[in-house]
C-alpha cells in the first residue's frame, strides 16, 4: 500500500505530489547552475590560470556535485512520476526525499567550507577567496567569470533544501 495510516487511524497519509515534484525540480535547476558554473568559470577550469591542460581539481569536485544533483532530481521526481515508484509504501518514497534533502544540506556545507582551501587557490587569504566565491562584481586580476553564479547557486540550495523539509511533510492522502 503506498499510503500509511495517520495517528488518529482516521485516513491514510502520503507525500504530497506537487511539493515532491516541487523539490525534485529545484534539484535540477541546481544542476542547471552547475553546468553553467563548469562552463564560464575559466578560474575554476584552469586553477587561475596555473594549468594549460586538464581542469582543476575543484572544477571535477563540482562536476561530481552537479552529476549527483541530476541523479537525486531524477530519484526524486521518480517517485512521483513513475507508477512503479509511486505504488512503494510511503517511507520507500519518503527516503528517497529525505536523501535528497540530506544531500542539499551536506552540498550547502560543502559550499560554505570550500573557503578553507582559499591556499590551494594562491590566495593570500580566506577573505580574499570569500570575495572571490561570494561577490557580486568580479573579483580583480582573475580570468573571466561570472561573478554572482556562486552565490546563485548557494542560494538555490538553500531554497532547494527548504523545499526538501517541506516535500519530507505528509499530507492527507486525499489532498496530495
């Protein structure tokens, strides 16, 4: 059965479609951002400039990140889309959201510490790679990039794992 009985034992309780389908999207469009990240950033493509062949380990850090992004949207909009997935009982489907959820916040995290290698980058402080990473005008003597696609990106994973805490939220079944 693909829906669980509530507390009262007076109806049945299920994930709501629209908010799973909602969360699922939003994953995707953090996989959009991504790919456009990998493709305009040339610092992050060549480490500033350092490297004339190959990307730089933190552009295949993000490629994983937006190749997982894809993945867990697919997961999760799955489960709403596919009558297979959408006959599992409803803690089968609820664990694929709340992974999904789960990964948002550990890429949030992730976004957030990456200030930490500001020396692996050459720069001469975290605070100078945190206005590279977090500001809105391009930061000086870099390679073209655009400026606000990371605080974009941060912030559509914010909004993505919100969006993950309320998909995690069942519904009366009759009001998916």
């Amino acid at each position: 059965m693909s829906d669980e009985k509530n507390e009262a034992g007076s109806g049945t309780r299920t994930l709501s479609r629209s908010r799973v389908a909602a969360f699922g999207l939003l994953l995707f469009l953090d996989f959009i951002v991504v790919v456009v990240m990998l493709a305009t950033d040339k610092n992050l493509q060549t480490d500033f400039g350092s490297l004339s062949s190959g990307y730089y380990s933190h552009w295949y850090g993000l490629l994983a990140e937006g190749i997982l992004d894809l993945i867990i949207a697919a997961a999760v909009l799955s489960t709403v889309s596919l009558g297979a997935l959408k006959r599992r009982s409803l803690s089968t489907r609820k664990y694929v959201v709340v992974g999904g959820l789960l990964w948002t916040i550990l890429a949030i995290v992730a976004m957030l510490a990456i200030v930490e290698t500001w020396s692996q980058v050459g720069f001469q402080n975290m605070s100078q790679f945190s206005q590279y990473l977090f500001g809105v005008t391009a930061y000086k003597d870099v390679k073209p990039y655009i400026p606000w696609l990371y605080d974009l990106l941060l912030g559509m994973y914010i909004l993505t794992a919100l969006a993950g805490v309320v998909a995690t939220r069942t519904v009366p079944a009759d009001s998916k």
